[in-house]
C-alpha cells in the first residue's frame, strides 16, 4: 500500500493550519519566491501540501533529493545553490528550533520559528 492508501482509510481527517495559509498568501501578495524543504519523504510532502503546492516554485526533501537525513546546515547551503541566491537572502521559517532555525542560521540564512517568532511580514 502507498502511503496515501493508508491515510485514506484512516478515520482521522488530515487539516491545515489556517494561520500557516494567511501567511503563504502574505508571502505570495509580496511576490515573494517559496519553495518547501521537508526533512520527510517526497511522498509524505505532497500529501502535507494537499492543495498548497500553488504557493511553491520548488519542493524539496532532504531525504529524496539530497540523500541527507534531517536539515543539518549545509542542506541550506545546497538550497541556495540551487536558487542561485546568497544565504542572505534565504529567510527559513519552520517549527523546529535546531533543523529550522539554528542550522539556518548557521548556515548565513535568516530564519523564524513557526509560530513563536513569527508576527507579520514587512517588505
């Protein structure tokens, strides 16, 4: 069975953070450039962001795409490779202190942990 099976016969009902939508339709009104970067499977992602892929030029798993387990620094380093951009200009937002926001950090990127840091966008 896929993993999408067996979500699908569960009794549980998967749902979206409604906050973590107004703030990718803040971001998307801002013309700003998303991607999602997930420590999981591709698989698993695309279920996550059922509906949401709108909102993303790109998706990413560490696993899938960089053969790396969790989101050590220098998974940012590759990604702000790949967008050609300097790490400056990447901002991470996410919900785990250490693989969201300090291995960001350290890697030379902005970052804020969802949704703790998080207060509005300003450009």
């Amino acid at each position: 069975k896929s993993l999408r099976d067996i979500l699908d016969e569960s009794p549980v009902e998967p749902h979206q953070n409604h906050k973590a939508v107004d703030l990718l339709n803040e971001c998307a009104n801002k013309e700003y450039k998303l991607i999602a970067l997930s420590a999981t499977h591709l698989e698993f992602i695309d279920i996550e962001l059922d509906g949401l892929h709108k909102y993303f030029v790109d998706v990413y798993s560490c696993i899938d795409d960089f053969e790396t387990a969790g989101k050590p620094d220098s998974i940012y380093d590759k990604i702000v490779e790949k967008l050609e951009i300097s790490s400056r200009e990447l901002c991470n937002i996410g919900d785990n202190k250490e693989m969201d926001v300090d291995n960001a950090r350290s890697a030379g990127c902005q970052a804020m942990l969802w949704p703790d840091e998080f207060i509005t966008i300003s450009r």
